[in-house]
C-alpha cells in the first residue's frame, strides 16, 4: 500500500503559514489505482469543440525545462499511477516540435541538440538562433520578443519562473545578449558588446528591468544586487534600478501574498535558484532499493512555490486587465525539471515536474472561467532520463521509486558519467494547447511556429 | 555538400528488376535544407476539416516497433533534414499514448516497460497483460482480435511486417499463446497448453494460418517448415497445412508480384527475419568519425521490401473489396526498428523507419483516394537511442552520421553494455491518425484506447 502523497498536506502547511490559500482541488490530477483500461468514449466531437479559431484574450505559456515526453511519464507513473492523468494530459491539443538550434559559425547548419537559450529565442522571436543565444540572431542583432510585443500593444505581461529570474528560459522574454552567461552588469566578459559602458542596453537582468513587464518573479537575486556600471544607474544596484523605475520588490512569500498590482512586481525570492520541492535517492552504477521521494524538509517558508506565484500571478494580471480591452501575456517556467535531471536527481525532477503541473492546474481552470485565454504547455528540449526496465542496471547510474501505483519504476541516467552533469536530447518534444488558435500545435510543427500562433492569437503585427 | 539519398535508386533499381512498379514520387517526403522556420499559415480550418467521425470503410495501421519519438527525430533529421517531413509527419491528428504492462503475478500492478507482445495484445484486443502474452489475458485466457472480429464482421484482412510472421506484433492479431517464445509447433516448450498434442490451439505459425488472414506475409519461414505435431494436420509442416487450407504462398519478390488475389496469399522471404535495408557504422565507447548510411548491398533481389509488401497488399485488398459493402483492416510493422535500436546500430534503425516511412506514404495516398479509411501510425513502445550534443562520448556508445543537412548528429545507445541488447524504455509515444475517428488519438491515451477506435471505426460490436 502506498501512503498518501504528501503534497496535499505540504500546500496545507503553507495556507495555514498565511502565505496564500491555494484553491486547488485534489480533483485536478486524476490518480487510479486501476491499471486495466476502460473502453474510452468517443472523442471526436469534444474534439471539434476544442478547435477555436480567432482572437486570444490572454495567452499562458507553461515551459517545462527540459520535460520531455520521457520526463512527463516518469512524473505520471510516480504522482498519479500509469493510468492516472496529470493535469498537463488533459488539454485537448496535442502534438509534437523539433527544437534544433543552429550552428553558430554557419546558421545554414542545424545544432541537432538545443539549450533552451536557443530554444526560448525560437518560441519567443521565431528565430532559430545558436545555443546561448538570448532573443539574438546568429548575426548577434537583437529580434522582438513576442513579451515585447504584447506589451507594446498595450497587453499586461509576466514572466515567472523557479530558477534565477534573468536564466535561459525568463531572459528570452525581455532581454537581447549574445551569450546567457551575462546575466548581470557583473557577469559581462562574454557579451562585451551588450554592455552599457560599451554602448550597449546591459546584461539581462537591467534589460528586464528596462523591459519592464508587469510582473517578474523567481530566484536570481544576487544578479539584482550587483552594481550598474555605467549609464543613468550607475553606481546603483540593479535591484535600485528597478525600484527607481517603479517596481514593488518583494523577496519573501508574506511580501508576495501582501502585494498588490498597484505597481509593477518583481519577486525575487533567493539569491540563485529556488529550492526543490522534493528530495529522494541518489542513483548509482548498481541501482538503489525501491524507495519514494519526499518532502525537502529544507524548503525556506520565505520562498513561496511555483504554483502560488502563479496564482498570485494569475490574480494580479487578471485585476490589472478586468476593465481594459485587452488582456495579458504569461509565461511561468518549471526550470529545475531540467535542472535536476542534469543533476541525475529523480526526485528532484519529479517533484519540480508535480510542483509545475499543479501551475498548469491553474492556469487551466483560469481557461475555464475565461475561454478567450490560449494556454500552452510545452518543453524547450528533451532531457536524458530513461524508464527502463526495473530493477535493471545500465551503463550509467539508476534509482528505482515505488511509484502510487505500488509498483517499482527503475529511472536510468546515463548521457554522461555521474556526477558530471547529464546532457540534454534531441528528440521532438510534446506540445499541448486549450482555447483559440489550440490547433496550431496539432502535428509536427517547429518550436519557432509557436511564436507565430502566439502574435496570430493576440493580434499582433 | 549532401550526397543525393539513395533510397530512390534503391527503388528504381527495384523497378527495373521487375518487381513491383512502386508509384513513390520524391515529394512525399518533404526534405529541406532551409533550417530557418517560417511563418506558419493558421491551421485551424484544416484542423476542423481534419476532424471526421462515423465509419471507416478500411482501417490501415501502421507499427513502428520501437519507433519512440526519438527513433522519429533520428530518422527525420537524418534522411530529410530536421526542417523537412516524414510522410508520418503529414497525419493530423497526433497525440501520445502510455503503453505500459502488468506483472503476471499480480495483473494490478504496472510493467512500466512493455514488451512488444503486451503492447500489442492491447492495441489489437483492448486489454492489459504481462510481457510475452500473445492475445491472452494475465490469466492466460485468449481474448478476440480486432483482426479476427473484423474477419467475422465480413471485413477482409491484411497482416505484414519485416520479421518473423510469428513475432509478436503481428502474431497478437491472429493468434494467443501464453508466450511469445511458441512462434512454431515445435517451440511450444514455454506455452504446453496450446500445444495440439494436449488439447491448444496450437503455435503461433498454426494458429495464424488457421485464423487466415487475407494477406499475411514476412519473414519466418523457417516456423512454417516445422511439422505439425497433432491433429488433423500431423505429420505435415505448417506450410503444407497453409496450402492445404487453401493458401497461395509466395517465396520470392517475383513471385509476389505475379501473385494475384485469387486465393489467400502467405508470403515467406526469408527463413527469419528480412534483411536490413541500410548498413553503417558500429557505434563505439569512444564514438565514430561523421560517416553516413549505405545501402544493404547483401540485400536478396528476391526479397521484396516492406513498401513493397504493402503497395501490393493495398491492391489486393483493394480489389478484393471493391464490390462488397466493406472493406478491410490491415496491419504493416516496421519490426526491426526495434532489433536495430536492441542491436545499437544507428543505421540500421534509420533505414527501417525510412523504409517504414514509405509504407505509410503508400497508406496515406490510398486514404487520400479513399477518405473513408482510418490511416493510423504509432508505436509499441520506446527504445534506447538519444540525439545527444555532436561529438560528444556518453557512458554508452555512441556513433556520429552525417544528415541530410550536412551536420553531424550524434546518436548514444546506454541502456545496456554494448553489445548486450539495449533495453526499450517506458515513455509514452506517439500516434497519429488521419480519417474517420482519428481524432480518438488526440491528447494522452492508453494503447488499449486503439482497440476501441478501430471498433468504433468498423462498427465492430
């Protein structure tokens, strides 16, 4: 028997902490303990249903790091039991993209694996770009964000995730360096050209600040805290700079639960990443006794979890557009997906991928209530971990998890030698879609098309 | 600079030899060598278009063992460039599906890693069981088939692949043994209660040809050749039963093509498994130099390749059906995908799936003059091979191709000490479908959900 999974009771610790009352059901995800499928009903008029054309009020974009169709069902087998749905399986549209990234000394020339720096420039810009590459073309010139032009034309705007705020995935949106590495006015050796004292418009975590959407959150404050070194700021810290430019700052949960959207709102709740959800056994060469994951014990209550920045995101973004005509584009990343797989962490990945699909949760019963929001969940590139057979070894190091079905799943990482980090794929990844313009992922499509469904959803030019 | 594919002298040479004027036309398969995506027109009408219900007239399934989506991206970036289109590419409406097994001991617990036996016995009878079950339940009893209850609708039927005729995907169509391993009558030591001689059904081989299929054909002969060891039919092989029961078997391409749809036809190229369409490269712990892909010089003339096995099923089929009220099912694997991806030979998988990709172009034209048939393409299962960053080394082996693209794209097969059989892993996997009730694909299914859309599709009760 199975004991009951623990993240009902982690979000009760947290709404009893005040940090924010999560209304989130256990209904949402649909565990079964009954592995023998049922004759399925007949899907094909919820099918044309589902197949909206037009206008988007809003648009949700949910990117898991590196959460391929692999990483999906190790989190499902875990969480919800084979047969059991997470809430990312139950949008309507679903279809597969190739995320290549292009050689950076010949553009002609595809990078069969990507990062998601190159990955983000392609759904946010729709360019194919190299692998490094913030919002740049290959030729380093700067391309729109498809953040930038929402906001231009007059939509709210957030941006959230769980790894540093000016990482990969958060950094497309808003800003244009030629390496990810230039993260802060500090960090600039590999961007020489993108910083302000050389005329350029600074490392990604001042152009976020310049970008200014209406909501940023996420770990990466230590980025914030180094000094502008030239220009208007100079002398100030980047945190100072955005605060001059008028963000409400908030750095703990209790802070984030009072905020109100009066003013634009960065988050910034440590100084790196933010903490796993889950901690678990450490794969080896010769595999591990089947185990199960739990709680980080270790989790600050300062840091809220994804899924209440979310909710407090969805909130303020939905106050702010309430009486205007148009309404808001969101991006919210589950960055330590990959994080941990690069780690060959199990239990970390899983808790990360769980953690993101309660976002999802809500961002789906947001659609609900406001059927002129597309939501679009999606990966940025497929990861290394592998379902194999249980309680088989393989050339790399492998942990097997007693899962909600009461069954041993042996997990198995083996792109590079452990502890070094593990590499990311190159297979096509799944992408699934709820409200107008949904069916554009249907098929095989390119990670840069999601970017045109995006402007063709808002109305943008 | 790319060397022109060879595939299509491949047919040519084919063609000229007389085997079989294969209609392909080099645009089926998209190639391209412009990476740079462009923007997508909206596809939301199509979609709507795409969403057909009612009837099918004609079911065609199409089954790449072990063509995960990693198998998929390998063989698209390889053979059209990762911006260019697989035929299999082309299907509307995709989704993924679990396909996991149970354990024999205990039928409520999952298998998270499938075998193609219980992978198939749930497409083709809507029911979970244990690894290296044929058509029968965890407790060992037959269930019906969708080939055999199409049969008894007075719907024709059609059973091909590039194995063994008695390995477990087509196998699970037409016949139940409680292992796979029982594919002759003299093989029958896992499976003593099929046996004739105490009262079964009989092998595999036996059972197939006592189901008779329309159209079964492969490789495997060499079942066919051991002597029936009961019953009516004792003393003969199963050929000889084959014939006695009326059966027109063919052992050569020629005699393929001379074949007509007079009487059921039993084609046997080879004594096991059909030969590879390419070779290439051994992939090693330290990797390879960029090479490509040959052609299987050592490929028989006399053995027809798996598009055209299927080129001249679909018009036998179709002449056999085309003054009756219904039509058929038909069923083509792509077998040794999966024994290539097992054998960690990149090439080897590569040219399968290319080869497989064909057959489905085939389908897919006959759908586009017959709308009203169910083309559908999916997998059992998962498999071992990962596009990981080029050049680099994993702690498996890995060997690096050069594409169409002219980059180099380098594949790790890890999940076993080569040259041990690499393991298939658990990952959901994509289907694609396009006709009456293909949108029963979309989202996340089970792969007993097929059984119940090809029913549904064929008015089977």
């Amino acid at each position: 028997m199975h004991r009951t999974r623990f993240t009902r009771s982690a979000i009760l610790a947290a709404t009893l902490a005040g940090v924010i009352a999560l209304p989130l059901s256990s209904s949402a995800q649909s565990s079964s303990r009954d592995i023998q499928a049922k004759a399925p009903a007949d899907n094909t008029q919820a099918a044309r249903q589902a197949i909206v054309g037009g206008r988007a009020r809003n648009v949700i974009l949910l990117l898991g790091d590196g959460m391929g169709d692999s990483e999906i069902t190790i989190a499902r087998n875990y969480q919800v039991g084979a047969n059991g749905r997470l809430a990312m399986d139950s949008l309507p549209l679903t279809g597969e993209y190739t995320t290549y990234a292009v050689q950076k000394d010949d553009p002609t020339l595809p990078e069969y694996v990507t990062d998601s720096a190159a990955s983000g420039t392609g759904w946010a810009t729709g360019n194919k770009t190299y692998n490094g590459a913030i919002s740049v073309k290959p030729n380093e010139k700067p391309v729109p964000t498809i953040l930038e032009l929402a906001k231009a034309a007059g939509y709210r705007t957030g941006d959230i995730t769980t790894s540093e705020l000016t990482d990969a995935t958060p950094a497309v949106l808003a800003s244009h360096v030629v390496d990810r590495g230039c993260q802060g006015p500090e960090n600039m050796a590999n961007c020489p050209q993108n910083a302000i004292e050389n005329g350029g418009d600074g490392s990604i975590a001042e152009q976020m600040v310049d970008t200014m959407p209406d909501i940023m959150m996420g770990g990466g404050g230590a980025r914030f805290d180094q000094a502008v070194q030239a220009g208007q700021y100079e002398g100030l810290t980047v945190r100072q700079q955005a605060q001059a430019k008028g963000y409400n700052i908030v750095d703990t949960a209790d802070e984030l639960d009072a905020a109100n959207g009066q003013k634009p709102l960065l988050g910034l709740f440590a100084p790196v990443n933010m903490d796993l959800e889950w901690t678990g056994p450490v794969p080896t060469p010769t595999g591990t006794a089947p185990s199960t994951c739990q709680p980080n014990a270790a989790y600050p209550s300062t840091e809220p979890h994804l899924s209440e920045m979310t909710s407090k995101t969805l909130r303020l973004l939905d106050q702010q557009t309430r009486s205007s005509r148009k309404g808001f584009f969101l991006q919210v990343e589950g960055a330590s997906i990959d994080k941990q797989d690069h780690a060959a962490n199990p239990c970390g990945q899983i808790g990360e991928t769980v953690e993101f699909d309660k976002s999802i949760q809500l961002a789906l019963r947001y659609q609900r209530n406001h059927p002129d929001t597309l939501v679009v969940v999606t990966a940025d590139h497929g990861h290394t971990s592998q379902i194999v057979e249980a309680g088989t070894t393989t050339t790399g190091v492998t942990a097997t998890l007693t899962t909600h079905d009461g069954a041993d799943m042996t997990i198995s990482y083996a792109t590079a030698v452990f502890p070094a980090s593990q590499q990311h794929t190159g297979t096509e990844v799944r992408i699934a879609a709820k409200g107008p313009q949904a069916a554009n992922v249907l098929g095989v499509t390119n990670q840069t098309d999601l970017f045109y469904t995006f402007k063709r959803a808002l109305g943008l030019n």
